[in-house]
C-alpha cells in the first residue's frame, strides 16, 4: 500500500512540474533609421546603424564603460591588466583566461588578439589602419599576454585596443574560415551572438550564454531596419518596438518626452557634420571658390532646425569635448553677398553649379536640403543624386562627388579624427585610405609632429594650428554639431546609466533587462 502512494505521489509530481508553464522569452526589439545593415565586420564598420550591433557582439582588451564616453572610465575587458614601459613604448596585456567565442569557435587567446590587431592594421582588411601606423610589432609572448611595441608615443594608446573600431576582438579561425561571409557572419565574444540576417528587413542576435561577465538578462535582440521615419516612429508608439532611433530633431524629443510610459535619451559625444569640399575638382582647386562656399554656409540656421535639444553649433573640425578641440579656432563669417563677390572674383560672376552624391538617410538629407538652399541665396546650385545609404558609403570612398556631407564621431582625442579626416595618408582612392574626402594636406606637419610630441601643452598647440589650417584652406565647412537621440520604453532597463555612446547606441549588456 505504502509502495502504491508513493507511487502514486510521484506520478503526481511529475505531472504537475510538467504544467508549470516555461518562462517567457525576453525579446529586446529595436528600431533604426536605415534600409540595411552594412557590414558587421568590426575592422570595416563605419555606419550608424552596423556600430550598436558590433558593440553587442564584440569585446576589446579594454572597454568604455557602459553608459559613458569618457577616456577616464575606460575600464579592462579582455585585458585583466596592462603596464607600459616608462618611455611609453612598450605595453603588455595579460588576458582573461576562459573567454569564449560565440559558437564553437573555441576560446578566446593572445593569437586570436595580435591577429585581430594586425588585421585591424592592414588597410586591405580595416578602414581603421592609419590609428595603427605608430604600432611597430605586435607579439603573442604566451597564449594568454600579449606585447605591443611603439615606433613613437601616441596619444590615449588605449583608445586602439578598447571595444571601438579596430580595438574589436574577432576570432581568427571563424574570420579566416568565412572569408568574405565574415561581414554578415561576425564571430565575437560579446554578451550577444547573430542568428540570423534578413536582407532589407532585420537582424536577429542570440544571448551569448557562455559570457564571460554572465548570461544576459535578455534572451534575443531583434534589430529592425524601418528607414521611414513615419513607419519607425508608429511601430515605436504601437508598442512593436523597445527601443528606437531616434529624430535628431528638436520636434521629435519634445513630441516623445510627452508620451507616457517613455524616456528620451539625448547622450553624447556628438556627431559633428562636415561638408568636405573636394579640393581636386573644378573649380573647387580655387581657394576663393571654396571661401564662397563656407561664407554662404549658415550654421545657426541649421542648428535652429535641428533644435537646441539635439544640436550645437561647430567650434572647429573637431568636436567639442575631444582632448585637443580648438575650442578658439576662427570659422569662416556667413556672408553670402561677399560668396558671390568672391565666386566673380574667381571668374564666376553668374555663380556655379556642383554636383554631390547624398545618402538618403531622412536626418542627413533634410540638413542638406536646407544647406542647397542656403548655397543658392549665393549663387551656388548644388545638384543632389540621392542614393540609398550604403551605396553613398561606397561611392564617396571612390571620389566621385564634389562635396560630402558627413557626420561622425571618432575614439575622443584630436589626433584620430585629424589622421582620419585631414591628414593626406587618409586621402580616399590611395592605398593608405580612410575618410580625407578633400584631398587634405595643408596641416601633415602639424598632425605628424603632435603625434609624437611628448609635451602635453606643445601638443594641444601643434592640433590648435592644424585645425585653424584646415578651417583657412576650406577643407571641410563644419556645419553642426548633433547629439544622438533615442528613445525607450520605461519597461526596459539598460542596467546602467546612458549618458554617453561611443558605439552610436545603447550598449546592450548582459545587465540589461526588460520586465
């Protein structure tokens, strides 16, 4: 009788643990103004909408900490530990042992960092190469530390390892084995792993169970790409998405800071936008033609439509904020009747017509539409071919437009965005490419001299020069300066305070939590 109840007892358990009903999956569903993911190689992804999802999927030896963009929080991640030499030249990391790369791809060790370093290096393999001209060696000294070796000091040395841009850890046998799939296949070590990539439509990411810092709170992302801003902002309001990017306008802050249940999240640092005039072609190889383009560039005009929640006007061709920013650099006034004396001066007394190629994203194109009608009011009628984003990429890289309008924000020091933007080893269409649309070359001496200098109070001067060089030789025209917007759903909890994105969006961490 006794055999029979306890048998009957645990028949009982088993059908009552088999009704308990498995816990729901926690899906973070995000929204971002774009048709399509551009690549998700790390050492090759530039666009705002590929850098929040490699920051989901990769680590660096060393990261910013979550929720912030400054250089005095960067904290270890793959690195447990680092010390450099007293001349500055020598730097050597010691790795966490155990870290795994998503799948089965092994664990994660010093070979799987100098090649990644390397790769980050070459300029067939990474649109990073130039921060890594400096680096004269890099060495595995055993599975788990790895040695790096100066040519020269440079400035922040940690801004090259840290989880942004070449910094990124892949794996070498997942990225020598996919070859060219890599790009839409990435292998990291990050809280989230890709399971699967729908053209056109969405990217979908898997928790990385096996992180290191722990298994995510959250189970699966799910990043929609909804490049109009209608459909964007309804799916948001609806409920279909957590988390959206948002308008960088004044108008859409205000509207979304009034709906219930939402929070609104203006970080920095800025993107600063620039129009890049390209000095090769006719008749922008004339030094009064480009002054004419700058005086007829209005910058408070622009930062008045963008709104003062969400744009500041330019100080330099660097951002506010970067070690180095020529905070005092003197830009050319906004004249538009000198514009148009100076274009006759230059031979063009019934103005000019230029011809750009422009990216459809909705918040690049609105600025434009307004900066082509400022240049009109001084004679100046700048023909759009408007094409989807990643093809602008493209196409601005092969010098084929006039002028490029561009926002970004680099690693937060003025030598990178200097070596990257005006520097001519950067000059797009040559070996050592990066993004130095205009064929920039008046400020080299400056930019390699401060690279080196190893007096803090000389270098700053040596940037401050090459900036105002760059500003009198019309390089580029800053035109704003614009802070990044999203905007969440108050059920989602990022796990730490979102004040700052280097990666142009949220960090998604394995605190991160959605009730």
């Amino acid at each position: 009788m006794k055999r029979h109840f306890l048998a009957a007892t645990a028949v009982a358990a088993i059908l009552a643990v088999s009704q308990v009903p498995a816990l729901a999956e926690t899906t973070l569903n995000v929204g971002m103004a774009a048709a399509d993911v551009g690549q998700l190689d790390p050492h090759r992804a530039t666009t705002t909408q590929d850098k929040p999802v490699v920051s989901w999927i990769f680590n660096g030896l060393v990261r910013f900490k979550p929720g912030s963009a400054s250089l005095e929080e960067l904290e270890p991640d793959l690195a447990e530990k680092w010390e450099k030499s007293a001349d500055g030249l020598t730097w050597t990391f010691t790795l966490r042992k155990g870290v795994k790369f998503h799948g089965d791809w092994g664990e994660m060790t010093s070979e799987d960092v100098v090649y990644s370093l390397k790769r980050a290096a070459d300029s067939k393999t990474s649109s990073f190469a130039s921060d890594y001209a400096p680096v004269a060696s890099i060495e595995a000294v055993d599975p788990y530390t790895v040695k790096l070796v100066l040519k020269n000091p440079i400035p922040a040395l940690l801004g090259i390892v840290a989880n942004y841009h070449g910094g990124n850890i892949v794996s070498k046998k997942a990225a020598e084995a996919l070859g060219a799939d890599f790009r839409i296949k990435p292998v990291g070590t990050g809280p989230f792993s890709l399971a699967e990539y729908k053209s056109n439509e969405s990217l979908t990411l898997n928790a990385h169970k096996g992180y290191f810092r722990g298994a995510p709170k959250i189970d699966k992302i799910v990043y929609r790409f909804i490049p109009a801003d209608a459909a964007r902002d309804l799916a948001f309001t609806s409920g279909e998405l957590d988390v959206v990017y948002g308008r960088q306008d004044q108008r859409w802050v205000e509207r979304f800071q009034k709906e219930a249940g939402i929070s609104v999240e203006v970080v920095r640092p800025s993107e600063l936008s620039l129009l890049h005039v390209n000095q090769t072609k006719k008749p922008f190889d004339d030094i009064r033609v480009r002054k004419a383009l700058a005086m007829a560039i209005d910058s408070k005009q622009l930062v008045a439509f963008k709104g003062a929640a969400t744009a500041m006007p330019p100080v330099s061709v660097v951002p506010v904020g970067y070690l180095g920013t020529n905070d005092k650099a003197k830009l050319h006034p906004t004249d538009a009747a000198k514009a148009k004396a100076l274009l006759a001066e230059a031979g063009y007394p019934n103005g000019i017509q230029m011809k750009v190629i422009q990216t459809s994203l909705p918040t690049m194109l609105n600025s434009m539409q307004i900066v082509q009608a400022q240049l009109k009011q001084a004679g100046i009628d700048m023909q759009m071919e408007v094409v989807d984003h990643q093809s602008w990429h493209a196409q601005i890289r092969k010098d084929l437009s006039e002028a490029n309008y561009y926002s970004a924000a680099r690693f937060p020091v003025a030598d990178v965005y200097l070596q990257q933007f005006f520097h001519s080893r950067a000059t797009v269409s040559t070996p050592t490419a990066v993004t130095n649309f205009s064929h920039c070359k008046v400020a080299d001496a400056e930019i390699d001299a401060a690279a080196s200098a190893t007096d803090a109070a000389k270098q700053k001067e040596l940037w401050a020069i090459a900036q105002q060089k760059i500003i009198d030789d019309v390089c580029a025209i800053p035109l704003f300066e614009q802070l990044q917007v999203w905007a969440r759903r108050n059920s989602v909890d990022w796990g730490y305070k979102f004040e700052g994105a280097m990666h142009l969006g949220p960090v998604v961490t394995e605190k991160t939590s959605k009730k």
